[in-house]
C-alpha cells in the first residue's frame, strides 16, 4: 500500500444546510477525514431538493435529486475528473425515481470504483427496494453497514457478497463536559430527573407512548421531566403541518403533566444535543419500527454514557446488549416506565449500566471512526489501482 500520497475521494450525499441526519452524519465524517494527511479534502456531490441553497466550500456539484439527467451527467463529470474513489451515503428515500432508482443510472455510468455506506436495511424489502441494494451491492467495492445485525440480512436477503460488507460503528462528536449536575443547574433543572428524545420529529417516533410512560412515571416520581427536543421532519411538516406535534402537546395537557413535559422546538446544533444529553440521566427512543437498523440519536446517547430506554428494534437490541440500558415493549407505555422507574429506583444498576454504555461510546468517537474509514478507502483505491496494473 502506498502511504506517501493523498488521495482524491468525494462522497454523494446530502449535506447541510439541509436538515437531514445523513447530511450531519456525512459533515461530520468529512470534517474528521479532512485532519487525516493521507486524504485531501474530501468533495461533496450534495443532493438538493430545491428547498436551500448550497454555500459550502466542500460542495463542488449538486445533483437535483428528482432530476434524472442529473445524475448521468454528474457521474460523466466525476468520471472526468480527478476524484479516485466516491462514497455513496444510502438511504431509499434521498434519490429520486421510485424507492431512489434513480441512483442506478448514476453508477452505470460511474467507471472509478465506489463504497456504499448503507442508513437503512430493510429486513423485508419491497421487491424494488432489494433490485436497487442488490445491484449497488455487486457493483460497489465495499458495503459499509453500522450494525453487526445487518450483515446476515445483507447476505441472505440481498445476496451481497460477505467479502464486501465492513461494519463501521455511527460516529459520535467528542467534546469536553462540565458535569451534569453542574450543567442541570445552569439550565434550571437542579434536582430534576432528565429523560430526553431528540432528533426530527414525527409519528414513526412513538413518542406519545413515551409521554404517556412519563406520565405514569410521575405518579411515584414527581420531580421528572422529559424533554422531547427537536423540530418537525421538513416532510412531514410540508405535507402535514404540525399535526402530531400539536396532538402530542394535547396529549401532554390531558394528561395533566405540563410540568414534566417540555418540548424544545428547533433543529438542535451538535453542541445543543450533546449539552442536552449531558443533563440527562435517561434517553428513551420509544420507536415503533422494529426493523431500524441503525438511529443517530441512540448512537450519540451512547456515545456519552446515557442510561438508554428504549422499544427493541434492531439497533437498540444490539447496543443494549450485556447491560447497557433497558428494552420495553413496542407501542407500551407501562413496559417503558417500568424500566425508567427501575433505574431511578436502583441507582447503582444506573452507574452500572452507564459505565458499560460508556465503555462502548468511546470507540464510536468521530476521530476513532474515521481512520477505520480513511483505512478502508485507501485500500480499495490501492487494490482497484492494483487490479489496473493486472490487465493486459
């Protein structure tokens, strides 16, 4: 392998202003990869919906992503150009055509060599939606999945080849922190019990049965208060209004815990988030989509050591595991209160099962993450370089 050269790659995905965890998720791996020597500075190709304007340095092309002939012509201008390896960010529903097929036309004329990270698998795709992943996944270099559970599914439901697939762990931004009860009395919420959600809002999120678990946790513990953080989804409000969120605040009123709900409406910064989850003793993600294969939001509350309470999709079984935090039932409020009111009740299970979280959280780390991702993306340019040298 050659080490004395900086590589040329470029990633394809969404990437901020929009408001989208595959376009935080891709900032914040660029960022740490541009610290990396053996890199240049990687080169966004960012997908647009006409909804902002693009006005970072790092983004270089757009692709309209409902326009097709954008991204024939976007793959013969990577193709032309000095970019050696593209990284596709995947996710069905950021690509235009039906289920994102509008991708397969951009790798057919893609001739350098490409990795796929995956956001989503499905453990039961359409028929459309296994065609698409099962085709990236035999003309991409390496598959890129951010949980252990996925690989079987890759195997033997989209039959990609093993010898591809890589797990690399969802990265986590590291920032010093004062300690919590410090950071609770600056906020206000000295002596207070924190539970918290964040992320874009809507009703795949389950979060009336969190409010209704908060609300029995109340009956034996009055000084909780769950903080549900975070705006609408973009798409739910453009098509939808606010709509579950008004019905969510309803439900708050109903139930009679105005003081033990807040809701912080707004597309949270990182140092937001993690401030937030710094105060907090318990992060709940009451999903109700057991087959999510990977959440951002559990990754970062992982990340800094939370106690997590959370339904058992297949991200949460497996970060969960060996103590790290609790699982309720889906759609149950009473299952999830009763794992809050056994952590707030046995506090040394609580530091238990933080040291354990913790212990994990800090191999997910951006800096850690992304030299496991420099690593990988040297070898495959290496290797494709080698293969060249091969043919006669």
């Amino acid at each position: 392998m050659v080490l004395n050269r900086m590589r040329n790659i470029a990633f394809l995905s969404t990437y901020p202003p929009r408001e989208c965890g595959i376009a935080t998720f891709t900032q914040d791996l660029v960022r740490e990869l541009d610290k990396i020597k053996l890199l240049q500075k990687p080169k966004i190709i960012a997908l647009s919906n006409d909804d902002y304007k693009y006005d970072n340095d790092s983004v270089k092309m757009e692709i309209n992503q409902c326009t097709r002939e954008d991204y024939i012509k976007a793959a013969k201008a990577i193709n032309n150009s000095s970019i050696e390896l593209l990284v596709i960010e995947h996710e069905y529903g950021i690509f235009g055509g039906e289920c994102g097929e509008y991708l397969l036309d951009f790798v057919d004329n893609l001739n350098i060599p490409f990795v796929t990270t995956l956001h989503t698998v499905l453990p039961k795709p359409s028929f459309k939606q296994r065609e698409i992943l099962n085709i990236i996944g035999k003309k991409s270099k390496k598959i890129i999945t951010m949980s252990k559970n996925t690989v079987y599914v890759l195997e033997n439901i989209y039959d990609i080849d093993k010898n591809k697939i890589e797990v690399i762990n969802h990265g986590v931004p590291f920032r010093i922190m004062p300690a919590r009860e410090n950071l609770k009395d600056k906020y206000g919420l000295k002596d207070k019990n924190i539970i918290s959600t964040f992320g874009l809002i809507g009703p795949s999120k389950g979060l009336e049965y969190g409010i209704e678990a908060v609300a029995e946790v109340v009956k034996k513990h009055k000084d909780i208060v769950y903080l549900i953080l975070g705006q609408t989804h973009p798409c739910i409000k453009r098509e939808k209004g606010e709509e579950y969120r008004e019905r969510l605040e309803e439900l708050v009123e109903n139930l009679g815990i105005k003081d033990n709900v807040c809701f912080i409406n707004k597309y949270l910064t990182k140092d937001e988030i993690i401030n937030y989850l710094q105060i907090s003793d318990i992060y709940m993600t009451p999903y109700l989509g057991k087959d999510q294969a990977v959440s951002g939001t559990l990754a970062y509350a992982a990340g800094y050591g939370r106690v997590i309470v959370s339904t058992p999709y297949s991200y949460a079984k497996e970060m969960l595991s060996e103590g790290r935090g609790m699982l309720g039932e889906f759609k149950n409020a009473y299952s999830l209160a009763k794992c809050i009111n056994y952590i707030l009740e046995n506090p040394d299970k609580k530091r238990d099962m933080e040291h354990k979280t913790l212990k994990v959280g800090k191999t997910m780390m951006w800096e850690s993450v992304a030299k496991q991702y420099a690593k990988l993306f040297i070898t495959v340019i290496e290797d494709h370089k080698k293969e060249g040298s091969l043919v006669v």
